[in-house]
C-alpha cells in the first residue's frame, strides 16, 4: 500500500507530463489498482479548447487501453497547482461515476500538500445511470 507521500509523488509524476502550453493549468492523475500497479494520466491540451482533455480521463482511458479493468481500481490521485485540494470537472466526474466502483477513494492534492479524500460517489451525488436507462414506468 502507497502512502500519502508516495501518492503524492506519483501525482507530481504525472503533472509532470502535462501538455498545458495554453491555460498553464498542469493537472497529474494516477489510478491505483488493488494489485498495486498504478496509471498515470495528465492533462492534455489544444488550441481548441473543447478538444483537450483532462488528467484523469487520461488516466481512465490509458488504463482501459493498456488491459487493465477499472473495477481494478482502488484510488484516483488528483493534483494541481490549486489554492485548496483540485476537484474533477463534470465531465471527469461522470467518466468516473461511469466506469469505477462507487467506493473508490479519491485523493485530491494541491502543491501545498493540502488533501481532501473522499469517494466517487461524493463526486456526482443524484447521478444518471444506466439504473435509470432501464427503469420503465
């Protein structure tokens, strides 16, 4: 098991890689599995701003790409250069509602080493799902 500083680490790893050449705005994510092994993902962006995407999709998406199942996954990392702990956007949140176990923790940093941990269903409470697809009245 990682501890608080190796989690940080990795996610500083991560932002390290990010292609943010226009908002400046470098985000890290690491998908920590039960098995141990982890998945990093950082922001990537493009001139066309609605084309860019985030960190933890990144990590999200590299992980599926890579043979890994997302039910795998026991912890996001999050980080930025933020004044409190960076939360997902909307869109993160719903990929995240989406594909990973409700339980998941999520740790959130910012380069303080300020934390937040929470749960993916924290994220998104009252969230659409497939749940809903199916229900007729």
């Amino acid at each position: 098991m990682l501890s608080l500083d190796e989690k940080y680490e990795l996610a500083i790893l991560a932002r390290s890689r990010s292609y943010s050449v226009y908002s400046k705005f470098a985000v890290g994510a690491v998908c920590i599995l039960k098995s141990g092994e982890y998945v990093l993902g950082c922001n990537v962006e493009n001139a066309s701003y609605g084309l860019c995407n985030c960190a933890e999709r990144t990590a999200l998406f590299s992980l599926i790409a890579n043979g890994y199942d997302p039910k795998d996954v026991v912890e996001v990392v999050i980080i930025a250069d933020a004044k409190k702990p960076v939360s997902p956007c909307g869109a993160c949140r719903e990929v995240m509602k989406e594909l990973l176990n409700e339980d998941v923790v999520v740790t959130l940093f910012n380069l303080n080493k300020d934390v937040k941990v929470l749960k993916v269903k924290d994220l998104l409470p009252y969230a659409f799902d497939e749940g809903d697809l199916n229900e007729q009245k």
